[in-house]
C-alpha cells in the first residue's frame, strides 16, 4: 500500500469486503490468509477482520476466517 494511504483502515475495509464476497459464493465454505510473521500490520488486519491463526511458521503464519 501507497505510504500516504496507511494507517487510514483502507485494508481492513478490503479485506472485509473480500472475505464478504468470498462467502456468497455456494461452494466457499472458509477463506484462508497467510503472512510474514514480522509484517505487524498485516498481522493486525487480519486480527481486525476476525481471522484466526491456525498454524505458524518460521516464515508464515496461516490464517483462517
């Protein structure tokens, strides 16, 4: 994300609407995520939007919703 644009809540409100979209679909039963353990931002966002941590790596950290 553009520096200017972060910290304003823009990727919380993708992601929720993402997720959202996701799961009007039939056949999607659950959306899955992963990240950088060091990437604190995107960390928070998920936590934000109501993801789950379901497994961690050295290198990723899985979520699910």
């Amino acid at each position: 994300m553009v520096p200017s644009y972060q910290g304003k809540g823009y990727a919380t409100e993708m992601g929720k609407a993402m997720v959202k979209w996701a799961l009007t679909h039939p056949n999607v039963k659950k959306v899955k995520a992963t990240c950088d353990p060091d990437n604190y931002a995107s960390i928070r966002v998920l936590e934000k939007i109501g993801f789950k941590r379901t497994k961690e790596e050295e290198e990723s950290i899985f979520w699910v919703y």
